[in-house]
C-alpha cells in the first residue's frame, strides 16, 4: 500500500503543483523580466542615439567653442578700451593699447 500511497501523492503534486508553482513563477518573473526588456531597449536606443547624433553634436560643441573664444576676445578689447579710456581721463601718461595688432571693432 506504500507504493500506491506514493504513487497518489506524486499525481497529486504533478496534477496541482506543477500548474501552481508556474503560474507563481509567472507572476513572480514578469516584472523582472519586464525591466530587463526595458533596459535593453533603452541600451540599444541610446547606442543608436551616439552613432546618429555624434556629427551633429561635434557640430554644435564646435560652435559653442567658437563662440566662447568670440566672447573671450571680445571682453579682452572691452578691458583694453576701458583701460585705454581711464589712461586718457587720468592725464597722467599716454595711453597705449597693449594689442595693436587687433582692431577694435
């Protein structure tokens, strides 16, 4: 009688237990593996974002590096001018631009 209480006991376990423990590993892994699938998307998005938009954005670094040199030089003629406009208010010497190979336009 042990083999045929055994025997019940493992139809039992396949006939419930196998549909429960899947539908708890369901449960259990598809939100898992619902952000796995979202950080890969975001992974291949990203990396398909760098190879489409590398040129433009050396494009606009270029730029912004062009304009801060722009403004850099500009404020250096400003310091000049202003240095330039207190020599000839003080009087006391004749001021000389330091840079007179730049216009100051």
């Amino acid at each position: 009688m042990a083999f045929d209480e055994l025997m019940g006991l493992i139809a039992l376990l396949l006939v419930v237990g196998v549909p429960s423990l899947a539908f708890a590993t369901r449960f259990v892994f598809q939100p898992l593996l619902h952000e796995v699938v979202e950080a890969i998307n975001k992974m291949s998005s990203s990396r398909s974002l760098k190879d489409t938009d590398a040129p433009e954005l050396e494009g606009r670094v270029d730029r912004l590096e062009e304009l801060l040199l722009t403004q850099n030089d500009q404020i250096e003629r400003l310091i000049e001018a202003e240095r330039f406009r207190r020599g000839l208010e003080s009087g006391d010497t004749v001021p000389s631009l330091t840079r007179p190979d730049k216009d100051l336009a």
